[in-house]
C-alpha cells in the first residue's frame, strides 16, 4: 500500500495542509470556492494511506453531506485519488438520512428491513390520500377553529409535524396534536413507511439502545465527517453528537456560517458558531479559487455588515482575472426594460467572451473558449420574477431551461397528456347511465353462474377444492360480457363521441403537426380509447345476488393507458420530428418522461387501494390540486445530458454551483431582501407556546437571513456578475439595500446605453464538457447493454415501467433472503417455525387483496424452506447484500449490491462464490437467454467489484432460481470465472460510458429484444 506522502501536499495551501494533517477534532470553515471538497478528499486519503494510521479503514469512516450530488461527487474524487486501498466501498459517503435507513436496515432488519421511505411529493399524496385518519383534521385552526384543508394546507400539516419531531418541541405540544402525531406516524408505519424525520427519530431512539447497531458504532467508527455544517438542524445535530458519544470518534465538521440560507427548513448556523466539542481546533479556508477579485471583494464588503457571524477574511487566488467591466448594475425604468436589458447583456455582451474554465494559474491551463448559453445562470428570489423574463427570451431567440420552477403543467406536451385522462374520465361519466340498465341484465341473464362463481370464490378464501365444472364460471368471463354490453350501447353514439373527443382531446395535439403522427387511430381497432374505460370500476358493487356481489380485482393501469397512447397514435421521437429540431423533440420526451414520473407517484400510492369508482376522478383532482405545484420540468438537474441553454433557477437552487457568468434582477426592497409572507401558515393552528420557536425559524426579512442568501447568490459567479433593478410596484420600487452596502469598493458599474465587450475579443462559443462525477448503479448500465435506446427513455426521459398486483413479491423475498443470511452468517440455526417468523416479518403486497396475499406469502414461505432445505448444511456466508464498486476512469464510477457472496468447500478448500436470486422464471428461451446474459454481465461485474473490495479474486459466479414451484426452474451451478470475460467486460462498460457521455442512444432493433420490452410502446 502507498502510503501518504509530503509531495502529495504541495497542491495545497498552508491551511489546507493543517487540515489534512491534523489530528485533531476539527471545525473548518470554508469560505465560497476555497476547495473545501479537495481538502476533504485529502483528509480521508491522508487518514486512509498516512503511515501514521495503520489502522484506519474505510469502514472507519463516515461522511455526511447535504445532498446526494455532493456524495457522487466527493465518493468518485475520493476513489481516483486512492488506487491501493481495498474496501473503499465500505465507507458510508451520503446524506445523513441516506445513512439512517441504511443502518435501520442493516442492523435493525427485523424492524425495518422491508419499509421504504416517501418521497416529499408521494408524501403528501399519501397525506392526502389518508386524510380522514391521519390526524390532519384534529388541527383546527387557533382564532375560528376551521380545519386544514386537503391539499392547499397539505404542506403545512406536514411543516407542523416536522418542525415538533426535528425541533424537540414534544414538551410543549398539546396532547391532540401529539395524538394527532401518533395517527399520522402509524398511517405511514401501516403501509411499511417512513417519512425523512422519522428515519432520524428512529435512528435516534435506536442510537439510545443497546443493540447491533451501537456495538457497531462503538466497534468501528473512527472518524465522523460532516459537510455543510451550517445546514443542519436540531434533530440531525442530536444525531452526530451521539454517534460521536457512543463511539469515541474524531469529528470534522466543515461549513460556514455565512452560506447558511435554509432556516426556513430548521437548519440553524448557531451549531457552527457554538460546536458541542469542546477539545477542537479551527481551521479557516479563507483563500476563494474559484471567483475574480471583483466578485470576492463585492461579496466580503456585503456579509461583513452581519453581525452574528464568524469573523474572516475572503481573499482571491487569482484564478479568474478581474477586469473593471465585469461587474455590472443597471438600473431600469419599469421590469420590461429590465428584461430586455438582460436580454441585451446576454446576447450582444457577454456570448463568446472568453473563460478559462481550469483558471489562470493552473497547471493544467488550456486556451480558453467563447462563453456559450449553458455558462449564464439567472438567480432570482422569488418564482414569479421569472415568468416576464422567458417571455422577452421567447422573443429574442434565447435558448433557455428553468430550474426550482414548477411550470411542467404549462407545457403543451403535458396540457395534451392531462386531455386523455380528462376525455376517459367524461367518457366514463357518459357511460355511468348505462350500466344499472346493463347490472339489472346480467344479474337476471346469468343468475346461477352468478351463484355459482360467488359459491367458488368462498371455496378459494376457505381453501377448499373446486372442481373443474366449476372452475369454468369465472369473473372475468361475466366481465368480458360486461365490457361488450357497454361497447356497445356506446358504439350506438359512436359520431357523437367522436366529435367529442375531437373537441375534447384531438385539438390539444394540434401542436404536434405531423403527417406520421396517428391521433384519429384512437377511434380504429381494438385499442380504440373507448375500450381504456375502467370497467372493473364502473361495475363495482354492482354484479351479485342478495346483496352478495362479484369482487373484482382492481387494476385500473393509468399507466399503461398512457404508454398505450403513445403505441396507438404512432407518437415517438421519429414521428413527431417533422417541422422540429432534435432539441425541441427531446424537451417534449424530457416533459413526457416527468409526466410519466407524475403518474408512478400517484400509482404507488393509490394503485388497488382507492374507491374503484373513483380512481381516474381523483387522479384528475391530483393533478388539478397539487401535482401543478410540485413539479419542475422534465430536463432539470438530468444527469447525463447537459442541455445547451441559459439557466434559470432560484437562489436556493443555486448552492453548490458556479457560473462564469452569473445574472441576478430584481434587486429591489420587498423581493431581495424579501418581505415576510403573508396568509395563513404553521403559526395559525399552534398554540401561543409555539410562537417563539417559530419565530425562530421565521426568515429575518430584512438582515442577516437575506444577506446570506444574496452573498450565496454573488458567489457562485466565476468572473462575470450582472446585476438589476426597476421598480414593480409601490411595495417593491426602491433599490436593495444590499446594493448601497456594496458601493464603498467602487466595483459596480453603470453599463447602460454603453457597449462593454468588444467584438473583435470575442472567440468561439462552446459548452465546457461537465458531465464529470457520473456514477451509475448496473441496473441503470444494463439498461444501455440491453439497448442504448432504453437507457435514453428511462434514465434519461424518466419513463416508468406501468405497476402491476404483484409487485411486493421479489422485495420480500429478497427482505427474507436478506435476514435469513445475516442470521446464518452468525451461526443460527434456524428451524421452520423462525423461517415462518421471517415470512411475517419481512413480507408486505401492497397492491393484493389478502386472499391473494396470503397465496403469495405461502409460496414465498415453502420456497424459501426449499432452499433452506438445499443449502442448510453447507452454507457459509462471507457477504449479505453487500456495496461494490468500480472505478472506470477518475470520473465514472460504477455501483451495485450483491445479494450473496459465499465460501463453499471444495475438497479441503473454499471458494468463494457470488450469488444472484431470481424469483421468477423466465416467459420464453428468448426471455432466459437475455435475462442470463444480462445477469452473468452482473455478476461479472460483481466478481471486479469484489477484487475491488478485499483484494482477493472470486472463483465463480452462480445464479441462483428461487421459483421452486415452476417446473422449469433452472438455476445455475456456480461457475468459474474466466478473467478474459472479466477484461472484456471492463472494455465493454467504458465503451458504454464513452457512449453514453457522447450521447449515442440508438435503437437495438433486435426483435427478441424489442419483443420483450417494455417500453415498445415509446419506440416503434
């Protein structure tokens, strides 16, 4: 192993130095751009490889960061610069939520193993959903008692839940909110969830226990990082001192206290400025290498007039040059002008200067390029500041994308998506008069098959035999019947529903204007609209004898009704090319894909289990109410595709990024600072007790809180600031304060009427290539192995795969494997009444009626004792559902888990074997043979990543099928691995990679492949 050198310090400063070498508990604070993710990077190779730390590992360490980008990043730039140590995917580098559920996991499986946690948007449908028993309507507002409302106070029932759990305000609560708490928590618990704030109090309350997981904290921790400090809150900072308390470890925390910009949300710079240690040192990065003199000297004079902050000193490294004429402000007579300004600025001004992205003093300095539309951000403070601007840049040609912006419903794409569901759910309503009449028909034409089929289904639930005559009375043959009845009577309306739905949903795709795409095959074939009706749901409750009436299983798929148009009407990429650039196609699939993303969340939460008759309705009512308000556009913060375009986003967006050329308009009294909102909030339905710690949380309007963020906001600039100012109205018509603070340095420059930029200095426009930090999981990668044109759809798009009722079997059974092997692992021996235990424990359909549950469950409990059976005596496990990695170059990493890794005896030695569990068969030869290629280049995949992990070679790979009632079972002996394969491999996924990162996503056209897709429905 090498170990750290001195040499590897000369790329730092002094500061950063101490702080990679110190060994003391640390609190750094990291002025904007001053190469904080660097020094951490060095930290852990210092701890990992210095001679003076033999014993640190990399499950020694964990990381905290904000955000899940931050983590890719700092994981990847921490894996190219550490080439000889193993097991680098053992060291926790995320989000502290992301760790939470990982150890809950993990070391509280028999608790937790099989819960999956909300989203913030499934969250509140989920509210929504449970209304009545969530305890949303025991909170009456405080003056005239009315109740919250479903939807428009959505987010504040949930603020008021958060703001008592995170802030420890639990004392002071009355007891019918706390009971109130009480509901909500077992209405997610109910289901198997868990909303952020509960994996924290969970971890927290499990952190106060002995059990694995505190030995495992005592054990193994020796080091606890935690980036942007500043942001945590109450309840996270709880969390750090007792993993710190229970396992002795040294701390790092890093932040400053000056870009803390999300008190709105609980987090509270004071942690920074007063940090729990008591034996630590300071250490300030205070050098900025990524803005202009200009823009470190602005941004200083601004922060320094807050008062409650740490004192320091930002300088510039010089790494971008000033010049006098970089740094703008202009005032405006009204907000139109304003815009056209901006518009003016971007492109007679600023387009073509040149930048140079390494720096002016860098090593690796190349000649700069023409500033192009993707390295122009606008900031602004509120939304609707952002409406007149596209406006202007519609006008004038400039291309552009929005960020923090929820505008998805005010495409056309999606106003034209929303149509179908609304033409299904009126054509639903006109079909309604018809089915009593129909109801009245089959329940006197079919009256002993009927009896008949309600006499077979209490057999089944019993569990007793039916005989084959019987079993030929089924409800899908009365439902067949059904379906034809209805088809008919509306078929007998058929101009008159054509005509509507020309009104209705055909003039909504007018936009579209091509010749290849179909819309009028709507009404041809079989897969007319007509035939999406929800039949199930329009007969429910109403097919029976003596008020005994046929259960249908639910399954009304609004997303395969979605995919279906697309197949029906011949609407893809190709179709619809006609009179559009390739741009402009993409950013219509980009905001299908969201709207499909749209649909999947409703689906998980109300898939099978909302009123049957309803579902379509309150779909719609979804989509009117809240998801308008909870969705961005399609293309924002993709991964892999970096669109060419001004991007316009909100301040708070903006943390963590940087621009050569930054824009911020608006700079007016009332919008930055901004006023305090007003309407009814949190503070309406608490009592007096609570007024002083919200008050805590409210954002200080006028002084430090807007300070901070607008300081965020001139920081993530490079080199270039434009800033602006007109007046709105008479609330909003004097200049930012903010501004008059910053004319001491005599930085800022009237450009008005006056030409800046020379053009014979301008140089070629081009985009920098950033796709840099990529990292991919193989379930993603083998996406593009199967066909590059999958991955684009999915991974790019977003496109979801429709649900189905049997979704919840392969995750339990795979909760089961997980806490069967952990057991193992510890020499348990395990007899069929603890495998019965695990089943409970672990199992949970969220999408089946309990009769077919309890068929699944029973099929889940004698395979899994099968394979007990098989392997009792001869297992030996070495890895359960273990992290991997592989680095590919310094800036792709590829990621996955493996389900099993196993040391099997073969004569007098083991070797060691990387297992994969199926839970189905496959449907064909074709279906095999892609599923096991596509497997053996997983676990191939595995076997490197291994290597990786321990340094040791695997010897086989096996797939292993766990569907033991299928006569075609057929699961793999283990087999050897061929290190040619494993070269081959790794030549296959750069390959992949460099085409990903190139944009290269054509079509497999193999028909096996196509046959079995499922996203056939998009392509051809």
């Amino acid at each position: 192993m090498n170990s750290f050198e001195e040499k590897d310090l000369e790329q730092y400063t002094n500061e950063q130095k101490e702080a990679i070498t110190s060994d003391n508990n640390l609190r750094i604070i990291a002025c904007a751009g001053s190469g904080k993710t660097k020094t951490l990077v060095g930290k852990i190779k210092y701890l990992l490889e210095n001679s003076k730390n033999p014993k640190i590992e990399p499950e020694n360490i964990i990381a905290f960061t904000y955000t899940e980008k931050a983590a890719n990043e700092l994981k990847s730039r921490v894996v190219s610069k550490i080439d000889s140590k193993h097991g680098i995917a053992q060291m926790f580098v995320g989000t502290i939520h992301g760790w939470c559920l990982k150890v809950l996991q993990d070391y509280l499986f028999t608790k937790y193993q099989n819960y999956s946690v909300l989203s913030e948007i499934k969250l509140k449908l989920f509210v929504d959903k449970y209304y009545y028993t969530n305890g949303m309507v025991d909170l009456k507002h405080m003056k005239h008692g009315s109740d919250l409302w479903r939807f428009k106070h959505t987010n504040i029932f949930l603020n008021i839940i958060d703001i008592i759990r995170e802030q420890g305000l639990i004392k002071i609560t009355p007891e019918y909110i706390k009971d109130a708490i009480v509901k909500y928590e077992k209405s997610l618990t109910d289901k198997k969830y868990l909303d952020f704030t509960m994996l924290l109090t969970k971890t927290l309350d499990a952190l106060n226990e002995d059990n694995e997981l505190t030995k495992y904290i005592a054990k193994k921790i020796k080091y606890l990082i935690v980036d942007e400090y500043q942001d945590v809150n109450n309840i996270q900072n709880k969390l750090i001192k007792r993993i710190c308390d229970i396992s002795q470890c040294k701390i790092i925390v890093v932040g400053d206290d000056d870009q803390n910009i999300y008190k709105w949300r609980g987090s509270n710079n004071t942690y920074i400025r007063n940090f729990f240690k008591k034996d630590f040192k300071d250490i300030y990065l205070t050098k900025n290498f990524r803005s202009s003199e200009g823009i470190v000297v602005l941004a200083s004079t601004l922060i320094e007039n807050n008062e409650k902050r740490l004192p320091k000193n930002m300088e510039s490294a010089g790494n971008q040059e000033y010049k006098r004429k970089d740094i703008l402000f202009n005032q405006y007579a009204n907000v139109d002008d304003e815009d056209k300004g901006i518009a003016k600025y971007i492109k007679d001004e600023v387009l073509g200067m040149p930048f140079y992205d390494e720096g002016l003093k860098s090593k690796n300095k190349k000649e700069p390029r023409g500033i192009t539309y993707s390295d122009i951000c606008i900031l602004v403070r509120y939304k609707k500041r952002i409406n007149s601007l596209t406006k202007v840049f519609d006008e004038c040609g400039i291309d552009y994308i929005t960020a923090g912006v929820t505008n998805l419903f005010e495409q056309k794409e999606i106003i034209a998506s929303v149509g179908i569901f609304e033409y299904l759910n009126k054509l639903s309503k006109t079909a309604e008069k018809y089915i009593d009449q129909i109801s009245s028909e089959i329940n006197t034409e079919y009256k002993d098959i009927l009896q008949k089929i309600i006499n077979n289904t209490k057999k089944r639930q019993n569990k007793e035999k039916v005989n084959i005559e019987e079993g030929d009375y089924s409800k899908e043959s009365i439902l067949k019947i059904l379906q034809e009845k209805l088809l008919s009577k509306l078929n007998d309306n058929e101009n008159e529903l054509l005509k509507f739905c020309e009104n209705e949903l055909f003039s909504k795709w007018e936009f579209i204007n091509s010749k290849d795409f179909l819309i009028n095959k709507l009404f041809e074939g079989e897969k007319r609209l007509i035939t999406m009706l929800p039949f199930k749901g329009l007969f429910h409750g109403k097919i029976g004898l003596d008020n005994e009436f046929l259960n249908f299983d639910w399954e009304y798929n609004l997303q395969e009704i979605f995919q279906n148009f697309f197949e029906v009407t011949n609407f893809n990429e190709d179709s619809i090319q006609q009179n559009k650039t390739k741009s402009q196609v993409e950013i219509i699939f980009f905001n299908l894909g969201k709207f499909s993303q749209v649909i999947n969340d409703y689906e998980e939460v109300n898939f099978t289990t909302t009123c049957p008759d309803k579902y379509l309705e309150y779909f719609l009512k979804f989509l009117e109410h809240g998801a308008k308000d909870y969705y961005e556009e399609g293309w924002v913060n993709n991964t892999f595709r970096t669109v060419n375009a001004v991007q316009i986003m909100t301040i708070h967006q903006a943390k963590g990024l940087e621009f050569p050329v930054v824009v911020i308009p608006g700079l007016n009294e009332n919008f930055l600072p901004g006023s305090n909102m007003g309407g009814t909030s949190e503070i309406h339905f608490l009592p007096d007790d609570f007024k002083k710690p919200l008050e805590e949380l409210k954002i200080d309007a006028k002084k430090e809180d807007e300070r901070r963020l607008f300081y965020v906001a001139i920081t993530r600039s490079q080199k270039y600031l434009f800033l602006s100012q007109a007046p709105v109205n008479k609330m909003a018509k004097k200049v930012s304060r903010f501004i008059k603070e910053m004319e001491s340095p005599n930085i800022l420059i009237d450009s008005n009427n006056t030409k800046i930029f020379p053009d014979d200095i301008k140089i070629k426009q081009q985009a920098k290539n950033d796709r840099n930090n990529l990292q991919l999981d193989f379930t993603t990668l083998s996406d593009y192995f199967y066909c590059p044109y999958k991955f684009k759809l999915v991974s790019l798009y977003g496109f979801c795969t429709p649900l189905n009722r049997r979704m919840g079997y392969g995750k339990s059974f795979h909760s089961a494997l997980m806490e069967y092997h952990i057991r193992r692992g510890k020499e348990e021996v395990l007899t069929d009444v603890e495998i019965n235990d695990i089943v409970d424990r672990q199992t949970y359909f969220p999408y089946q009626s309990d009769l077919l549950a309890g068929d699944l469950k029973n099929k889940l409990t004698k395979n899994l004792k099968s394979y007990h059976s098989d392997i009792k005596d001869s297992l030996r496990v070495e890895y359960v559902e273990q992290d991997i990695q592989y680095k590919i170059n310094d800036d792709i990493l590829i990621v996955g888990k493996v389900d099993l890794i196993k040391n099997e005896k073969n004569y007098n030695d083991f070797e060691t074997v990387i297992v994969d569990f199926k839970t189905k068969v496959p449907k064909n030869n074709d279906d095999k043979e892609i599923t096991d290629e596509l497997t053996n280049n997983q676990l191939n995949l595995y076997a490197i990543g291994y290597k990786e992990l321990t340094g040791e070679n695997a010897t086989s790979t096996q797939i292993f099928n766990l569907d033991y009632d299928n006569k075609d079972r057929n699961h793999n002996n283990p087999k050897l691995i061929n290190n040619t394969q494993l070269e081959d491999l790794k030549i296959k996924i750069r390959d992949s990679v460099d085409s990903i990162k190139t944009s290269n996503f054509l079509k497999c056209n193999k028909p096996k492949y196509c046959d079995l897709c499922k996203y056939k429905s998009l392509c051809i």
